[in-house]
C-alpha cells in the first residue's frame, strides 16, 4: 500500500503530464500560400515533368525560394489532383455513355 506521501492523487498532475497546448504546433511552421508567379513555375514544370528528381527538387527550390521539400510536397499534391480530376472526367464520360464505372475517392 502506498503511503499518504507517494500517493499519486495529490501531485499536480503537470508532473507526469508537461504538455502545454500552444497557438501554433511546435516546431511548425504556419501554412504558406505559394505566389502566383511560383504555383505558374510549378505548373510549367509539371507539364513536362510530374515527378522531378532530387536534384531538379533543388534547382527549382532555389529558384522559387522554397525547400527542396516544399517543392516534393507540391508536386505530390499535385499528382494527387490530377488523379482525382481524371477520375471524375472518367465517371463523367462514363455516365454520358450509360456506362457505371469505379471512381477514385467519389
């Protein structure tokens, strides 16, 4: 049996549990909203090429003043777009035609 002393019930429960919930998540950054003139670079570039390698990621980071991460995390978004866009053209051609189709997240 645990002694009045060791009794867990009377510390404050900060002790065990120093989490303390801020404004913003620790050691993130807030949401960036890209310009208009680096989503257009973007853009172009994934026209040509949807999956660009590490060293392109670097070249285009420097560029647009971005992490070599941020632009890997563009062009994923990006792909997922896209194939979400082509799944609903799809189910909409398929529709006009009488035809049920799978989507892709409907």
């Amino acid at each position: 049996m645990l002694t009045p002393s060791k009794d867990f019930a009377h510390h404050d429960p900060s002790t065990f549990f120093p989490y303390i919930p801020s404004d913003a998540a620790a050691g993130r950054e807030s949401r960036r909203i890209g310009s208009v003139a680096r989503n257009k670079a973007l853009q172009g570039v994934f026209k040509t090429n949807t999956k660009p390698n590490a060293a392109l990621r670097k070249q285009l980071a420097d560029q647009l003043e971005m992490t070599p991460r941020g632009v890997q995390c563009w062009f994923q978004n990006m792909r997922a777009k896209a194939k979400y866009v082509a799944s609903k053209e799809a189910a909409a051609d398929a529709a006009a035609c009488g035809k049920r189709i799978k989507t892709y997240r409907t």
